[in-house]
C-alpha cells in the first residue's frame, strides 16, 4: 500500500492549453452575432468579435518536451482542423 | 431491371450517436432496389458491404466541430480504408462534414454565412457525372431535393477551390439561390477516383412522390447499385 503523501505525489497533474481560432480569412458567423448583439447592448466601440475555442489538456505528471509533442499531435489530429483554424499550444504556469 | 441478378447490392448505413437520418437512406437503399445493411459506429466490421451511406443528422452531437469525433469511431478506421481501395462511399450532409473531417474529400463546413438553419427544398445542378454515385445522371440535369443543415457552407483556399474546379471535382452546385454561403455554389464534391462523393443536400429524401419534392434523388442510389452489379450481370 502506498502512503497519503505517495498517493498525492502520484497525483501531480500539469495543464497545457490549446488555444483554437477560426483562420483570419474564415468567415465567423458566431462572431459577428455576438459583435451585434454587443452593439446593441450599447458597446459601440466593438469593430469585431472572433470566436474560438479553449481546450485545457490536463497531463498526468509533469510536461516535458515529448508531453508537448503529444499535446501538439492532438491539437493537429482532432481538437483543431487546420483547414479553417489554427492553433496554439502552452503550457499553463 | 436488375432483379434476375443472383442477389441485390448490399449498402451499409452507419448509424453514430445521433444520426437523423440512417432510417431515410437505409429506405432510399431499398426503394431503389438494393439491400441496406445496418452498421454501428463502434463495430468496425463493414459486414462486407458493397458501398457505405454516411447520414445525415448530428453525429456525437456536433461536439468539437461537426463530424470530427466520428472521424474517429472504429467503423471510419475501417471505411477511410475501404474508400482506398475504391469502395464507393456516399456522405449527405453530417457524413459529408465526417469526410471532409476524414480527409478523404477536401476543404471543410462551416456555419451558414446568414446563421440561420436552413430547411427547403432546393434546385441542383448535375456538374460531373463520372462517380460511383451520380453515374447515371446527366451532365447539366438539373434535380430538386431537400436541404436542410445549419453548418453546410463549402469552404476551401483559392487553390483547392480551382483545382476542384479545374479536375471536375464538383459534383452537385446549388442553382436558384445558394442556402447557405458555400464557394463557387458548391453543393457536392468527389475525390480523384469518383467513388467518394460528400454532398449537403439530401437525395434520401427525394425517393417518394408522397414524401419528397419530387424523386429525383433515387437516381443517386440506383447509380451505384447500377455500378455493383454490373460485374454479376456480364457474368450471369
């Protein structure tokens, strides 16, 4: 049996956060209703509104290069498409 | 007709958590004389079927973006494979967002460019008919089937956008309007060999007088059934 203090080193987790955008030259409807929207609600000062998306990865251990690469590889597989978004992967201090 | 054939074209359905329309299309199969076969998202046994039907409706329930998560179930492992070696595979709607996902077909959905969903039925044009799907349309046929998708707008760089152009990739183009904001009007494409093909609208409902605008999508499944039996009708 391990001991608490064992167990809770056992349990160290890291974050890494995916941040995804839709590409620049992507159309974003959600954005565009919530800038309109925003400007009916009287913030008038608002030119645009892109929306994304924030994946918090969390890691068993801590982050070393190869967890990165990991991370990197699910970003490029499944949590972004990079035909119409482009992501960016970092490590939460 | 084909009936005298030794057995009918088996064409599987796949059903994901929350596909819609896996019933229409296993019935469009049958109307159109074929043998629909079931298939579930976590067996990734294709049961051999002859061809796959990707459905329409809301697959994982459009979570991440639509269609990237079934990408991943165990019967696309198998799918994406049999597309390689030149199985004929139909996505309408969420299955054509699932090939695009797959990367068996190029480009991507996106949200319709008014936000609305969008639900009527709508005029196509035939652009290319040397596919396993559209074979016996013509050239120019202009056909009339339901769209209905809330993220149906057709989106790919300049480049893929005037190669699909270029290499008769475009299958299907909207005419009398575009619902939903696609490039160029696309409505359908194919891959290089013709025998994947993802279209938006949806000729599974458009097989029956009393239901569909007209029944100008059975074609789209008598065509590839067409196609699979071709071989056991030279050797019959």
């Amino acid at each position: 049996m391990s001991t608490p203090a064992e167990r809770s080193e056992a349990r160290v987790t890291s974050r890494v956060v995916v941040d995804v955008m839709p590409k620049p030259e992507i159309l974003d409807p959600q954005g565009q209703a919530i800038q309109k929207a925003l400007g009916r609600m009287g913030f008038a000062a608002v030119s645009a509104v892109r929306q994304g998306k924030r994946f918090e990865v969390e890691i068993d251990g801590e982050v070393d290069a190869a967890a990165l690469a990991q991370v990197e590889q699910m970003a490029e597989t499944l949590l972004a498409n990079t035909v119409i978004e482009e992501f960016v992967v970092r490590v939460e201090q | 007709m084909h009936s005298s054939a030794a057995r009918s074209a088996r064409v599987g359905v796949v059903t994901f958590p929350g596909s819609l329309d896996d019933g229409d299309a296993a019935r469009a199969v049958r109307i159109a004389g074929g043998e629909p076969v079931r298939l579930w998202h976590r067996d990734k046994d294709l049961h051999g079927v002859d061809a796959v039907v990707l459905p329409g409706g809301f697959s994982y329930g459009d979570y991440l973006r639509c269609g990237a998560i079934a990408r991943f179930s165990p019967v696309m492992g198998s799918i994406i494979a049999g597309a390689g070696r030149g199985l004929p595979v139909l996505g309408i709607c969420n299955g054509f967002q699932v090939l695009c996902e797959s990367h068996l077909l190029p480009g991507a959905l996106i949200r319709n460019d008014h936000r609305h969903f969008v639900c009527r039925d709508q005029w196509l044009r035939v652009e290319n008919v040397d596919t396993s799907w559209t074979q016996d349309l013509r050239m120019g046929q202009e056909i009339l089937v339901p769209v209905k998708n809330g993220e149906g707008g057709y989106i790919a760089d300049p480049e893929t956008l005037e190669w699909l152009e270029t290499l008769g990739r475009i299958v299907f183009r909207y005419i009398n309007g575009n619902p939903n904001g696609s490039r160029d009007d696309i409505a359908g494409i194919r891959n290089e060999a013709g025998n994947v093909v993802g279209m938006m609208p949806h000729p599974e409902h458009a097989v029956e007088e009393l239901t569909g605008p007209s029944v100008d999508g059975l074609v789209v499944f008598t065509s590839v059934l067409g196609g699979l039996l071709a071989p056991s009708m030279v050797t019959a």
